[in-house]
C-alpha cells in the first residue's frame, strides 16, 4: 500500500517535489520582468521556467488527475485551492511545454544535459497524445524527428566500442556514451550524473550526496544471496559478491522484472533481437565458486535453474536483468576492493553513467501512436520499424499493431528507461496492464497487501495531509480512496 494509502509517503513526496518544481518555475515567471536583463536572456528563462512547470502539471496528471492549478509565485499562506479537471491540468502543461518549444534553443546550440527545443517538442507529443489531440502529437514528434542534429544510432561508437560481446545498443548505456559531445545523436534529453559531487547522485565514499540513484543497486539481483545445495553440502555459487561483472555488481534484487517483461514479450524473436542478447538482459551467470565449479556447474540458467537452490527464480537472489542498469567490467576504480577479480567494496550500487530523459527511439514510438490512433497502421509500423530494425528485430506487420503492441515496443526498447508508471497513467491502462501482464500483483494472495491491483489505481490519491491543510475549501481526494 506504500502508493495507495493518502497517508502514504510515496504519493506525498511526489506532488511535494512536483508542486517544488511549480513553485521554482513560478517565482522566475513572475520575477523575470522586473530584471534588468536582456530580452534574450529574459526569453531563455521564461521558455526555460515554462519547460519545468509544464514538465511537473504534465506529471502531476498523469499521476493525480486534475490538480489544483497555480500560475503565479505565493508570497503568503493560501489555503482554499480547489481541484481543476484532467483536462485543464494538461491543456496548462501543453501550453507551457509549446512556449518553450518555440523558444527555447535548438539542441545543437545548448550543453550536454541543457533542455532543448527538441525536449520540448518531445514531450508535447506525449501531452497531445494524453489529450487526445493526435495530429497535433504526430507533428510535434515530426519536428524532433527529422531535426538533422538528431538520428538513432545505427552503429556501433563510444567508450568501449571495441569491445566483445557488445552492439550499439549495448554502447548506447555505456559510460560517457550519453551525450552529444561523445557523438550520440540520439539522446534528447540526458540527466547528468557526476561522482562525489553535491547533487550529483553518485558516491565512490559511502557518504550520501543528494538525489543518490541507486539503479544498479535496485534492478540487479542480490546474488550474493544465493545458495546451492549439493549432496547436503551448501554452496555459494557466488563468493565473490559483490563483483563488478555480469553477476549484477552490488544489486539488492528489488526490481524483479515480470515474467511478461523478461520473457513473453521477447517470444516471437528471441534470438534476432540485439536487445535480448545475453550482453544487454542477462539469463546466464557465470559461477565464481570453484568448488561448485569442480561439481560439474560452471553457470547458473534462469531459464533452467540447477537442482539445489535456495529460491524458486525468479526472486531476489536471482533473476534476468537488462546491463543498462549497471557498468559491468567499468565501475569507478575507488569501488574495487580487488580489481584483479572485479571484486567492488559493499558501497557499490550506485548509478555511474549519465541517464536518459528523452531519447530519439521513443520520438518514433510516440509518434507511431499517434499514427495508430489517426488510424494509420501502415504509417505506424514504419515508424516501429525504425527502432526495430536498429535492433535486429523482425519487421512487425501493420495488422498486429494495436496500443498492446506499441506498449509492448516500448518495453523492449526502454525497459526499465522509461517511466513505465506514467506511460500507463498517461494511457489509462494501469490496472488492464497488471491484471493481464502482471498476475502476481493483481492476486490479493500474492501481492503482499492482503488487497490486489485495484481499478482506481490508475490514479494516486490526493495526499491526506494537503487535504488536511487546505482550510478554506474542499480539495477532493480521488474515487475509491
């Protein structure tokens, strides 16, 4: 129940942190005329404020439904806001994020990590597409796509493109490869994550730093955990946990993917698709303990699992992941306890590449949405196959192409990337998801909460505590909670 209680902490810190990013967005709104700056620089903030507030209305709609709305700084205690529609939250949001499309700069014209008309122009696509505004999405998604600084790339590049096993997918997560100043032309928006800096989300030193992201640590699995039994003697196939290789660094195992995620949707091109090679979603873990290797078992299947272990995969200890959640082989060298045997110090876990916001191949996948839902499949699965074929993967035919497909595509290509509970919130497909993908969760039994995927859950509740403090009128808190 951690996101489905109004008591909860998770659906408070996000609208707290959202309604931050408005208030921020908000003072320079208001403050900029007065300054003395340039009308040019003026432009920038405003288009670049605007970005931001669209940015947090357009996720607060996603997450909450229509929200109250306020579009000027607060310089004194106010507590009679009043929810807007859907509707009008996102119709506030496409407003903004199109003011700054038009006016922010081009992507070839700003820093690594800087937003961009080509983010703005990204991220209308999508809003349009909440709104139901379909040739709207397909145009705005155009404007990114046939922008000439940006492509998807097609061959392999960066930090370690000589290496083997290894694709273009593969090197598109790997260290330093984010950015347009490493010559990818397919990141539109990159989060920049620097070591040992404030801020910067990443630590060598085991001291906090604020927004520490901990991807690695939550979507590899905790193999160190694992044991095996044979011949009534126990073993740990994995005694050198944590290791900077294949094994998944220093994962803890929260994130177990779906079975839907690591194993159905890959059924009609398992083999083809670079983006289910062995190098990119891990089945196969090579195992470090000599003696059981003596025993005859030199690697441990997912798929089929050795007599003896201590789990039932997948779970915690043991499960397929996608190597874009860590750095195998190229963790900071202040993280090796023993490098000679990739062997990390406990602190490890931490993200150390930087991280994308936006990326070309979902421009395709959202512009192929709007085709399909303007009724163009022939239009749609040409766009498919854009990001297909980088993959490898077997051209789709436009007769199988429907939302199911598309939310399918976007699995394969940003599995764990993208923001996967705010794509299925912007669609309204939450529940049909988990109940039909996910049955572990939709089972009352199984789920952990004793209640099961329920249908309000395609939104969050209204924090208890806002409602609680907005004294001069009546906030109301979303059906079924």
């Amino acid at each position: 129940l951690a996101a489905y209680d109004p008591t909860a902490a998770i659906p408070k810190i996000h609208w707290n942190n959202l309604y931050k990013l408005v208030a921020d967005a908000n003072t320079v709104i208001d403050r900029v005329e007065v300054t003395n700056f340039s009308e040019e620089i003026k432009t920038s903030l405003l288009a670049k404020a605007r970005f931001f507030r669209g940015f947090a209305y357009r996720t607060l709609a996603y997450l909450y439904g229509g929200v109250p709305l306020e579009l000027h700084e607060v310089v004194s205690p106010k507590t009679d806001y009043v929810r807007s529609t859907r509707e009008e939250t996102l119709m506030q949001a496409k407003e903004d994020i199109k003011f700054a499309a038009e006016k922010l700069l081009d992507i070839a014209n700003v820093k690594d990590g800087e937003i961009s008309s080509a983010a703005a122009y990204h991220l209308l696509s999508e809003i349009y597409l909440a709104l139901d505004m379909n040739e709207e999405a397909k145009d705005a998604a155009t404007k990114v796509i046939d922008n000439p600084a940006l492509g998807l790339m097609e061959h392999r590049f960066g930090s370690r493109a000589t290496e083997a096993p290894g694709d273009v997918y593969w090197d598109l997560f790997r260290k330093n490869n984010q950015n347009r100043s490493s010559g990818n032309t397919e990141g539109i928006w990159v989060i920049q994550f620097e070591t040992d800096v404030l801020g910067g989300g990443s630590s060598t030193t085991g001291l906090k730093v604020t927004g520490n992201y901990l991807f690695e640590r939550n979507c590899t699995p905790y193999t160190g955990l694992l044991e095996l039994k044979i011949n009534g003697k126990k073993y740990k196939p994995f005694n050198n946990w944590p290791c900077g290789d294949y094994t998944g660094g220093r994962g803890m195992g929260w994130a177990i993917p779906t079975k839907y995620f690591s194993n159905i949707i890959w059924e009609d091109d398992f083999y083809n698709d670079i983006r289910n090679a062995e190098h990119n979603f891990v089945r196969h873990f090579k195992v470090q303990n000599s003696d059981v290797i003596a025993l005859g078992i030199s690697e441990i299947d997912v798929e089929n699992p050795p007599e003896g272990l201590n789990i039932v995969v997948p779970a915690r200890p043991l499960f397929a992941y996608q190597t874009k959640c860590t750095t195998p082989y190229n963790h900071p060298d202040e993280l090796y306890q023993d490098k000679d045997t990739w062997k990390l110090k406990s602190i490890a876990g931490t993200t150390f590449t930087d991280q994308y916001m936006f990326r070309l191949a979902e421009t395709y996948l959202l512009r192929a949405e709007a085709y399909f839902k303007l009724g163009r499949k022939d239009l749609a699965a040409v766009d498919i196959n854009e990001v297909r074929g980088r993959a490898h993967a077997t051209p789709v035919q436009e007769d199988l192409i429907d939302m199911d497909y598309i939310l399918d595509e976007r699995m394969r290509e940003l599995g764990i990337e993208e923001k996967r509970r705010l794509t299925l919130m912007r669609t309204g497909l939450l529940y049909d998801r988990v109940m039909r993908c996910n049955p572990y969760y939709a089972n009352p039994e199984t789920n952990g909460d004793g209640v099961g995927m329920q249908e309000h859950y395609n939104l969050w509740p209204i924090p208890q505590s806002v409602i609680e403090a907005n004294i001069g009128a009546k906030l109301e808190q979303n059906p079924g909670y």
